[in-house]
C-alpha cells in the first residue's frame, strides 16, 4: 500500500502542472493559427508539415493528459483496495490472537470468564471473511498477476486459522463449563470431608450425640450440599457426553467424571 501511495504522491506531483502547459499549448495554438493565417496570404508556401508537427503536438499532449488522469483513477484504485483488504485483514487477525489467548487461559475459575469467553466466541462476525475474500479479489483486479500470489497466501492462511478456531471454540467452551463445575465440585469436597473430620472429632470426644446429629442434618441436608454435588456431576456427565460426539478421540473428561464419580461413591459412605 504504501508503496503505491507513494507512486501516487509521485504521479500526481509530476501531473501537477498540466494546466499550465495546456495553457501554453494553447497560446502556441493561437500564435500558429495567426502565422498560419498570414502565410495563406501570401499563397506561396507549404504549411502542410508545419500543420501536421502541430496536429501532432496536440494529440500527444490529449493523449498524455488523459492517461495521466487513467492512471491517476487506477492508482487511486489501488490504494483504496489496499486499505480494505488490509483492514479487513487486521480486523480478523486482531480475532484471531484475542482468540488464541482466550483459548490458552488457564485459570478459569469464575462463571463471569466463562460467560465472557463465550460472548466473545458466540458473536464472531462471519462477514469479516467475506469481506476478506471480497477486498482480496478487488486488489488482485488492481495488481499484475505475478503480484498476486502474496495476497491469495494470505487470505487461504487467514482461512485456514478462522476454520481451526471456529472449529476448536465448541470444544474449548465445553472444557471451561466442565472445568468450573469441576472446580465447584472439589470445593464442595473440601467443604464435606472438613464437616466430616468435624463430627468424628465431636464422636470420638463423646459430645452430643443429639447435637452431632441436628449438625449434620443441617450441613447435608437443609443446606443442600448434597443436591448441588449430585448438580455438578450431572452436569459434568452431560458436557462430557457431548465433548466426546465432537472429539471421539479425546476421553479426558469422561475419564474425569469416572474419578469424580468414584470419588463421590467413597464420600456418601462416610455421610
């Protein structure tokens, strides 16, 4: 872009100062038609050549003048398409590494990120790809053929990484949501093996029976504890089913929730 700018700035400094040469073209017109006209008179010389040399000088003076604006209209041309194309291709560039650094997170561990993550990939534009390919085309009309072949690389590079991060977004929202529940799930853990220690403590010390009992109740049950870790497993299972329909190959979380479900297994026994 810059470079044709450039020879824009260039073409446009030369061709400045068309109007003045048009003018003295055409008092060098005005003078010749008055020699011309007083040599009629006379009757006795040829001015056939003198017309011709002249006729000449004036159809290459129009035949420049209006080149100089041709060209000056496919130069502007030029620069126009290279702005487009080179906007479009920072606007999904710009994307595309915000994407990638979305993607290569690794603490994920609040609700409001994982929302944020997935505004930021439910709202991709996909006319930014085509206005891509369409200001790509319209430069390629501006330039020579064998300087063609870096914009198509771009663009089929673009593509290429558009399509891989589309395609990788599902799975990438499914890890977070699987994660942070993951997350919840292992603080509740925390929580009921701390409750447990608690009241063998209490058992062991011979304390209320009564008061350990209602104590209980109250942490398992009015609380809900229970209930929101069965919550988070199930919701785990479900993300990992449809993790694995998009990934068959990758059996990470359901190799997750397998260990978690075991895990919970143990702890239901010590409740």
């Amino acid at each position: 872009k810059d470079a044709v700018q450039a020879q824009l700035d260039k073409h446009r400094a030369f061709f400045s100062r068309t109007l003045y040469y048009k003018s003295m073209l055409d008092s060098k017109n005005k003078v010749f038609k008055n020699i011309i006209k007083s040599v009629d008179q006379a009757g006795n010389i040829d001015t056939n050549e003198a017309n011709l040399r002249m006729q000449q000088m004036n159809d290459r003076f129009n035949y420049v003048s209006q080149n100089a604006q041709l060209w000056d209209q496919k130069l502007q041309e030029a620069v126009r398409c290279w702005h487009n194309f080179r906007e479009c291709e920072r606007v999904i560039s710009d994307w595309l590494l915000k994407a990638e650094q979305l993607i290569s997170e690794k603490h994920i561990d609040t609700k409001e990120i994982v929302e944020s993550h997935k505004v930021f990939f439910e709202r991709v534009n996909e006319r930014w790809i085509h206005d891509l390919i369409q200001t790509a085309q319209d430069l390629r009309n501006c330039l020579p053929s064998d300087q063609q072949k870096p914009i198509v690389n771009s663009v089929e590079r673009l593509q290429a990484k558009w399509r891989e991060v589309l395609s990788f977004a599902p799975l990438h929202l499914m890890r977070l949501e699987f994660r942070l529940d993951e997350t919840t799930f292992n603080q509740y853990i925390k929580e009921i093996e701390k409750e447990i220690n608690f009241e063998q403590q209490a058992f062991n010390k011979q304390e209320n029976i009564n008061a350990i009992i209602s104590r209980n109740k109250d942490f398992f049950v009015n609380r809900g504890v229970v209930l929101e870790v069965e919550h988070c497993i199930e919701n785990m299972k479900k993300i990992s089913e449809s993790y694995t329909k998009w990934q068959p190959s990758d059996n990470s979380l359901h190799d997750t929730v397998t260990s978690i479900e075991q895990q919970w297994e143990l702890i239901t026994q010590k409740v």
